[in-house]
C-alpha cells in the first residue's frame, strides 16, 4: 500500500488501481446531473460521500469497509477519498467498534458504523442499549448522540443463519433508538443523509437483496431535496394507490407487496402499497388513513411474527381504525423458525402467493 497526496492536501491510502478507480468514478457521480441508473448500494454509497464530503466531522469505520470497500461494496472508494483517518477498518468486535463510536459522538463526530451483517451486531447489543440508546436521557440532553449504524439484514441473498436474520424489532422495542429501512434507490440516499444529520441514534437497516436493485434517480434533485430540509423521518409513502385493501411492508418486503398488488390487479383487485420507511417514528397518520380508506389491511414483513414489528402495526391500526375495518388485519411474516438454509428459504420468506391468499382471506361478502 502507497500513501499519496492530493491536491487539496489530504493524504490518502492508495490502496489498489481497483480502489483508485472507485473512487474516480465516486467523483464523477457526484458531478452527475440528471436521471441516471443507480442501484441501491451506489445510491447509499454516495450518500456517505456527500455527507463527508459536507461535514469533516463524518467518519466512516467497521470490519473491512476500508480497503475492501465492505463485503457489500457500499462503502468502496471511501478510504481513497477521504484517507485512513475518516474511513478505516477495525478489529473484529463490534462491541468495541459501537463503543468506540460512542465516544467519538459524545465529543462531537459524526460516525457511521457498520456492522457488515445484522447478527453480527448481536455482540454489541448491550452497547447500543444500554449506552448508545440511553445517553441522551441519563445525561439530561446535555449529551447527544449522533451516530449511525448501518446492518445489512434480512434474507433473499442465499445466505445461511447469522447472516440473514430481520433484527429490526430489537431495536424498534428500545426507547432512544431510531430505525429506519429503505425499499427504494431514492429513499437509500435521502433516508441515510437524514440518519447521518440526526443528533440522535439511528440503526439503518439495509436490506441486503435490494443493494442491486436499479432506478433512475436524479442525484441533483435528492442532494436539492436535502438541503432544503425536506425529511422523510416519520412519513410513510404511499407506494402504489389503491381502493379494495392495504399491504402495509417496509424494507425488503415492499417489491414483494408491489408485485402481490400487480398480480392482483390482472383479477380485478386493487391493492395500495403502503410502504413505512421509518419503523420509529412510525407514520400512524398515512398507514391508518389508507386502512380506513381501503377497510382491510394485510402486513407484510419477513421477521418473525411473534412480538414482531409486524405485531405492532397490527395493535397500532387496531387501536386508530377499528370501526372502519371491514375484517381482522391479517400479516404474512417469516416462521417463527431460526433462518433456514438456503435451499429452503423460498418457503421461510414471505411471497406473492402468501400475500395473495392472506388478501383472499379478508372476509369478501363475494
């Protein structure tokens, strides 16, 4: 490895051609205008950048996110840009990476962490619940907390266990945490420049099968967005409109919702697509005015459904529509299994046939 200098005096690891040249095309996506094809892992990729590239307080560290450019490439290039000093590799102890981090927040950084996969970060859950959640609060807001942890989680990658469990609702169930999860290229920029802004903590979940899903997005309009404050933070998306009922996902569950709600199109069904994007805050006001509208509801999530998130929207739009439901609100989760191998994960994870079958079941008068 070689140690160079820029123009602009920053010294930086010059790592690999493969490196250098990730991050000559990170330039050249910053400079894009206009639509262009992104996938989600260059969108949140960019994000990162632009955030370092806005504030030097950012820093971005985690098991080989360095020179690999993390096991997913969502951070490649970063350490060519902007040097070891704010994109690092560490240990392999996410316990110390999340406590480090907690240090760094507390005397003014802005980390982003990652924990490569989301059972990974099982060794630092008592770190960011018993710190990382509760810093503000035991200090009487004299100290915040602005760090953000990035998990890659949930399946459809093929993988095995501790490498695709949903984790979310851990971290849902723990006050003083944040948790969000985009669905969309777009939302992946906007939503993790957002989580990087917040003074208070904020698990970013990932989800690993749609880091190579494509869209046009115009960068220039998102990076426009975002400067003018707009947020996304406690605001569902009404992900495609419908009449007849609601499938209300987030995260890796709303491209299966979308598909459900276009097969059932073709019979005559019209479905709209509700799609949370942050679990906490949760968006009461968008889901439940798309329940009272539609009168039926199916939620749609791959974690367990025992003591789920899933289980919470369920109690959530019972408590706020009830007299407008025309039947029970059905989920269509993953077993309440540990994640199976990946021969038999088609059946674990939730399908368009399951979510067409929970719709079938809503209580038709037909």
């Amino acid at each position: 490895m070689t140690v160079t200098t820029a123009a602009n005096g920053t010294t930086t690891a010059n790592v690999s051609a493969a490196t250098a040249s990730a991050a000559a095309s990170a330039a050249a996506t910053a400079e894009a205008t206009g639509p262009q094809s992104l996938t989600m892992a260059k969108a949140l990729n960019t994000a990162m950048a632009d955030a370092m590239r806005t504030d030097p307080a950012v820093l971005v560290f985690g098991e080989d996110v360095g020179m690999l450019g993390g096991v997913f490439r969502i951070t490649d290039g970063l350490m060519a840009e902007f040097g070891e000093q704010r994109c690092f590799d560490t240990p392999l102890a996410e316990s110390g990476i999340v406590g480090m981090a907690v240090g760094m927040a507390i005397n003014g950084m802005r980390p982003v962490i990652e924990m490569q996969f989301d059972a990974f970060a099982y060794p630092a859950f008592e770190q960011i619940v018993s710190h990382v959640a509760k810093m503000h609060n035991r200090t009487k807001g004299k100290l915040k907390m602005p760090m953000v942890i990035r998990v890659p989680y949930a399946g459809g990658i093929g993988g095995v266990e501790h490498h695709c469990d949903s984790s979310e609702s851990y971290y849902a169930h723990t006050a003083g945490l944040k948790v969000y999860t985009p669905a969309t290229v777009a939302d992946g920029y906007r939503m993790l420049r957002e989580a990087i802004d917040s003074d208070d903590p904020v698990m970013f979940m990932e989800p690993k099968k749609l880091y190579w899903s494509k869209d046009q997005v115009d960068l220039g309009a998102l990076r426009a967005e975002h400067d003018a404050g707009t947020s996304t933070e406690g605001r569902a998306a009404v992900a495609r409109p419908g009449t007849d009922a609601t499938l209300i996902a987030y995260g890796p569950s709303v491209p299966t919702a979308l598909a459900a709600a276009a097969a059932a199109a073709e019979e005559g069904r019209s479905l709209e697509v509700i799609d949370v994007r942050t679990l906490v805050p949760f968006d009461d006001e968008t889901v439940c005015a798309s329940v009272r509208k539609t009168g039926r509801a199916v939620v749609i999530a791959e974690a367990h459904g025992f003591a789920s998130v899933s289980s919470e929207i369920v109690a959530r739009v019972q408590e706020r529509a009830f007299h407008y439901l025309a039947a029970p609100i059905l989920r269509v989760t993953g077993f309440d299994v540990p994640f199976p191998s990946p021969k038999l994960e088609h059946y674990y994870l939730p399908s368009v046939d399951r979510i067409l079958d929970a719709v079938d079941d809503l209580q038709w008068e037909d």
